[in-house]
C-alpha cells in the first residue's frame, strides 16, 4: 500500500520560503508510471494544483505560481520536495502532496496534508 | 487557464435518495475530467477518472458521464458516509479543480 507523507514546519514568516518534503513509501518513487505533485487547499476552499515532477527531474507549474515555485526529487531517499519563495499570508493552506497517474492524470493516493501558516 | 464551475454550491438530500452534481468547463476538456470526494479533516479521494471509469474501489452507485464542457457525478443511492464535499478535475490542460459541491444530510 502506497502511502505519502508531508513533513515540514508548520509556521512560515512572511517573504520567507516555504520548504516542505514528501516521503513516499510502500512504492519507488523512480517508477515510470506516475508523477509526484503538490496540491494546496485554503481553510474552508478549493484545491489549487502547484505543480508535479517526474522521476527524470522534469516538473511543471501552476502558471500563478511558476515564478516562486521549486520542486525537487531525491530517489535515493524516494522525496520529492516543494518551495515555495516569497511566500505571504495568502499562501497560509494545508499542504497536500499527491500521487498522480502519467496516463490518466489523476490523482490515485495523497498524503494527509499538513497545515502551513504564513504570519509574523 | 479552464475554469470549473460546479453547482449547486450545496445539495440538500436525505440517505436513500438520488444525488446529481454538475461540473461545467469554460472550454472543452474532452473526456478529461475526474471527480473525488473529500470529508472533513481528510485528503480528498478519486472516485471517478476520464468522466466516467471508477477508480479502484469505488462503489458501483457512483457514476459519472459527460463530455466537452458538461459533466455529472450521479450517486444512486445516497449512503450517509457519501455525504461530503465533491471536486470535479479537469487535466486538459494543467490541473484545475471546481470549488466544490457540498453534499449535506437533509
């Protein structure tokens, strides 16, 4: 059984960067098959994509987000990574990161999310 | 960026009853569209992949149909752990999600 888990800290202070990890285990994170993303959730919104990366190093982003946004893979120690720079109280969310199937783009299993606040 | 307007914002049914939610693109996504389910304090869960495959797992009284810009997640017969929030997905072009359907205990 696959699972995922976001680790970082909790409380970010205002044009700081945000940097949170991915740990993903009962699978290989180089499989060919899937691409490992970020999702973000406001309190009581929407889910907004932040952008994924494959086992090659190749990513993508969220246009909104592109110019602050850096993911990053480790295989050796099957983590993928997110930051994000510059960051302010609108970037306060819960962090989701997510497995995403390449031929159907979907995402199959996510971590439990953790909760960044952006604040002073 | 492709936008998905979901509606109603809430729907208001009781355990038994039958439940369709809508999902409209801004532009054609094809059949790229999924749906997920997500209850408070949990990550959300895919239900339905492509418009209209469940994923792994999913009870058969999930359906989901449409195409283009027009989409519906139908749940025949509404069991009370089903109620929940609902996201459409579209993967058209980079992922966006729809703000949701709230599906209340009437």
């Amino acid at each position: 059984q696959v699972q995922l888990q976001e680790s970082g800290p909790g409380l970010v202070k205002p044009s700081q960067t945000l940097s949170l990890t991915c740990t993903v285990s009962g699978g290989s994170i180089s499989s060919g098959s899937y691409y490992w993303s970020w999702i973000r959730q406001p309190a009581g919104k929407g889910l907004e994509w932040i952008g994924r990366i494959y086992t090659s190093g190749s990513t993508n982003y969220n246009p909104s987000l592109k110019s602050r946004v850096t993911i990053s893979v480790d295989t050796s120690k099957n983590q993928f990574s997110l930051k994000l720079s510059s960051v302010t109280a609108a970037d306060t969310a819960v962090y989701y990161c997510a497995r995403e199937v390449v031929v159907i783009r979907t995402f199959d299993y996510w971590g439990q999310g953790t909760l960044v606040t952006v604040s002073s | 960026e492709i936008v998905l307007t979901q509606s109603p914002a809430t729907l208001s049914l009781s355990p038994g009853e039958r439940a369709t939610l809508s999902c409209r693109a801004s532009q054609s996504v094809s059949s790229y569209l999924a749906w997920y389910q997500q209850k408070p304090g949990q990550a959300p869960r895919l239900l339905i992949y492509d418009a209209s495959n469940r994923a792994t797992g999913i009870p058969a009284r999930f359906s989901g149909s449409g195409s283009g810009t027009d989409f519906t997640l139908t749940i025949s017969s509404l069991e009370p752990e089903d109620f929940a929030v609902y996201y459409c997905q579209q993967r058209s072009n980079w992922s966006t999600f729809g703000q949701g359907t709230r599906l209340e205990i009437k």
